[in-house]
C-alpha cells in the first residue's frame, strides 16, 4: 500500500512539474505584446541620400530620421520597417548599437513604432557551420534593443524573403530570436503568399508575406489565401511590402484593395532613394512628393474610376480656346518677346495639368519653370508651346455649345 501511495505522489507531482512547465511557457509567449496587426500603416524606410542599408547605417543622421518620420506622421502612418547592415555592424558596432538605438527613440517619441529587419551573410544560411555566427550577431541585437529593454522596438523580422532554399536557416533564426526575446514578436517577411505557407507559422507570432501583383484579383486572391492559411495557424497575417511603378503595383490601386481587406500593410517605401527611388517611393529629402496620389491613397482617398466620373472642361469659359489662340499668335511672331511665351506657356500648363489632359511623368509645370530659370531660350520654348499648343486644341469648346452653358439656378 505504501508502495502505491508513493507511486501516486510521483505520478501526481510529475504531473503537476509538467503543468508547471507548460503554464510558465504559455505565461512567457504571453508576455509577447502582439498587438492588432491589422491595424498598421507602416512603411520601409532608408533614408534619401545613402545608397543601401549598410551605407545608411555608417553615415547615420538622427536629424535626418526625425525630418522623415515627421513626414510619415504627416500621413498618418504607424510603423516603420528598417533593415540592419551586417557590414555597418561590423564596421563599428558601439556606433552601430548607439545608432540603432537612436533610431527607435526617434521614431518611438513619434508614435512609430519599428520592426527590425536582420539580413545576414548569404553564406550563413547555406552552411550550418556559420549559424552559431548569426545566433551571435542575433544575441547582441537583443540585448541591445529586445526584451522590452526599448519600448519602441514592435517587431523582429528575423529574415526577409528567405526564398526557398534558405527557408531552413530562417525557421532557425526565429526559433534563435524567441530563445534570446521572450517579449518581441517575432515574423519572417516571406518573399510571396506561398513561401509564407511552407515557411509555416509555427515559430512566428504573426505571418507575413509580400505582394506586387498586377491586378487586383490577384491581389484580393493572394489576401484571401493569406486570410486562409493564417486562421489554420491561429495566427494574424499582415503584408510588408506593397507598391511598385515598375511592376504594375500602383500605390493608390494596391492600397486601395488593402484597405478594403482589412489587412495590415507596408509600403515599399516612404524616401525616393537613390537604389530604388525610380520605382519606389513618397517624399524626395526636401518633402515634396513625386505623385499626389499616392498621398491620397495614404490617407484614404481613392481615385473615382467609377460610371458617375464628371469629366473636365478646360474650355468651360473659353480660357482654352483663348490659350490656343494666343500661343498661336506667339509662334507666328519672328521677334517674340522671352517673358511673355513663358507666361503663355505657364498658363497652357496649368490647364493642361488641372484638366488632367497629360501624363505627369514630367509635369508641363516643371518643364516651364526649368526654362524660366535658365537663360532665354527661346529654340526651347517654342516647341514647347507648340506641344501645349497641339494637345489643348482639340478640347475647345465652340461657342453656344452646352458644356459651356450656365447650370441651372446660376444667378450671377
């Protein structure tokens, strides 16, 4: 009998160690602060003027990053995707830690809060015998900044865009990174909706994955298929990388979509840089902007593309016909006077423009006030009036027509 009540204590109290150890576990994932994802408007950031993240990191300005992250507040934008430079790191890491560090309280005293993108050597990922390396570079990050020791720090992407082959070394990185950081969340941003599927999400708190399709069915079909796999993992699922000119990835159209999803997301990127600012980007350094639009769409607001769109008519008071009319008569004068074809040129512009009657790839706007800071020029200027010239023409309107009538209740 005694042998048996003994045996039921060993068994009681092993059992009882093992839910112990289970309730600690859960009790420190709990300790995660994993907050609503689909709550996010974040951005990739490197700043304008260094080319690539390395250079970023060695040449860091603190000024600089507060300029641009009050430009990301201006657009109502809350989280800022930055990736680390191994190089920089190793080229001085008491600078590279400081920098880091001033990197999260700037951002974190303007409500952004920062995931932390790692890369590592390629080489690491393909030979086990470098991972002890990584695990390394990986334990001194978290000290530094991880644990809760920096408040301003949301996220760990532990890998970005593995791809297939270095899908392996990313899983180990994350179960690396939740060893090291019982407080940050933990995510790997998967190159495409599929690659997030086989990475699986196991070992991240939350899924993501990147998407630039070109439509939007594929756009929302990718969505719903990341909406899927992530309720099959109990997890939540967000894109960090969205918006591309050159792979018919518009900003206003992909945000558009996004926003009806629900989802959380990333642009890429907030700066006009000098690696990717001719696909990517919102601001140049001085806080100019390459595309309305793209504001716009960050703040909610979308282009109407609908059946009830009310088509412009520059010609409404017949300041068109009189454009035309005047820029003709210009042309035809062998002395034309400087100033007076720029201010007929400024005036074609800005119909043109307000009118939406052109491309904006090099706005009218721009081209005339390049020429009226320069010297007089007029072989430049008159072609240039005789561009505007030719696409106004066919939007005047004769007189009498309708489009040009008074609408009703006009009282004036």
């Amino acid at each position: 009998m005694k042998i048996l009540k003994l045996a039921i204590i060993l068994v009681a109290s092993t059992a009882l160690n093992g839910f112990c150890a289970n309730t600690n576990s859960v009790a420190q994932e709990a300790q995660r602060n994993i907050p609503d994802v689909s709550k996010i408007r974040g951005f990739n950031y490197q700043s304008a003027e260094p080319i690539g993240h390395n250079e970023m990191w060695l040449t860091y300005s603190s000024a600089e990053t507060a300029r641009d992250m009050d430009y990301a507040r201006r657009l109502n934008l809350n989280q800022v995707r930055v990736f680390l430079g191994y190089a920089a790191y190793l080229t001085n890491k008491p600078a590279f830690r400081s920098n880091l560090v001033d990197f999260i309280h700037v951002c974190h005293e303007r409500g952004i809060g920062v995931m932390v993108v790692v890369p590592y050597p390629r080489e690491w990922s393909t030979n086990q015998a470098n991972w002890p390396l990584a695990k390394e570079y990986a334990a001194d990050l978290v000290s530094t900044i991880g644990n809760g020791k920096e408040p301003g720090l949301a996220f760990w992407d532990v890998h970005n865009e593995p791809g297939f082959p270095r899908i392996q070394f990313a899983r180990h990185m994350a179960g690396v990174f939740r060893e090291l950081d019982r407080v940050t969340p933990i995510t790997i941003g998967c190159t495409t909706e599929g690659e997030m599927e086989a990475t699986g999400g196991d070992l991240v708190d939350m899924l993501c994955f990147h998407d630039y399709s070109s439509t939007r069915h594929q756009i929302d079909e990718h969505v719903a298929r990341a909406k899927q796999y992530a309720a099959s993992q109990g997890k939540q699922v967000m894109n960090t990388e969205i918006g591309c000119i050159a792979r018919s990835n518009p900003y206003d159209v992909t945000l558009e979509e996004y926003e009806k999803s629900g989802m959380g997301w990333y642009i890429w990127e907030l700066m006009i840089t000098g690696q990717w600012g001719n696909v990517h980007g919102v601001f140049y350094a001085d806080g100019t902007v390459r595309d309305p639009s793209i504001v716009a769409a960050l703040l909610g607001f979308f282009r109407n593309r609908g059946t009830n769109v009310v088509l412009e008519v520059p010609d409404r008071e017949g300041r068109a016909t009189a454009a035309v009319s005047a820029n003709k008569k210009w042309l035809a004068n062998t002395n034309a006077d400087w100033q007076v074809g720029l201010d007929l040129a400024e005036r074609s512009a800005n119909l043109l423009e307000a009118a939406q009657l052109v491309a904006m790839h090099d706005p009218p706007t721009r081209q005339v006030d390049l020429l009226r800071k320069g010297q007089s020029d007029l072989a430049a200027l008159r072609p240039l009036i005789q561009k505007f010239t030719d696409i106004l023409e066919p939007y005047q309107v004769p007189e009498g027509d309708s489009l040009r009538s008074r609408p009703p209740g006009w009282i004036r």
